[in-house]
C-alpha cells in the first residue's frame, strides 16, 4: 500500500513539472502575442508608417484591379475572334 502512495504522489510531482513547463511556454507566447499587438498599434501612430502600410495596400489593391481588368480585356477579346 505504501508503495502505491508513493508512485501516486511521484506521478502527480511529475505531472506538475510537465503542466508547469506548458504553462511557460503558453505565458512566454501570449507574452509574444501581446508585445506584437502592441507593436503594431505604436506603429500605426506613428503617421508615416501608417502611411506606408495604407500605401502598400492600396498598391496591391490597383494590382489585383489591373490583373482583372486584363482578364476581362483577354475574354472580350477571344469572344470578339471567334466571331
């Protein structure tokens, strides 16, 4: 019976220590998560960044319009030919 007690009372020092060590790792990414959020809010304060990233967008924005437009230029185009 004493031996039961003592691998219960082991198991559950090890399973502490293994919780213990997940529960690191979770702090230390939510800790991540939270630095980043946090970056990215300053950096939207910031009127030149901000500026540039509304800029890049934008740009990706006129990118995809321009890609479509030329898909729809080469379907009218082929309706046309086949004429």
């Amino acid at each position: 019976m004493a031996n039961f007690f003592k691998k219960a009372f082991q198991d559950m020092k090890e399973n502490a220590k293994a919780q213990h060590e997940v529960d690191k790792a979770n702090m230390a990414a939510v800790k991540a998560e939270s630095k980043a959020q946090w970056e990215e809010a300053k950096a939207m304060g910031d009127p030149e960044k901000r500026k540039a990233m509304m800029q890049a967008e934008r740009d990706e924005q006129i990118a995809e319009a321009q890609k479509r437009q030329a898909e729809a230029q080469a379907r009218i185009d082929a309706v046309k030919g086949n004429k």
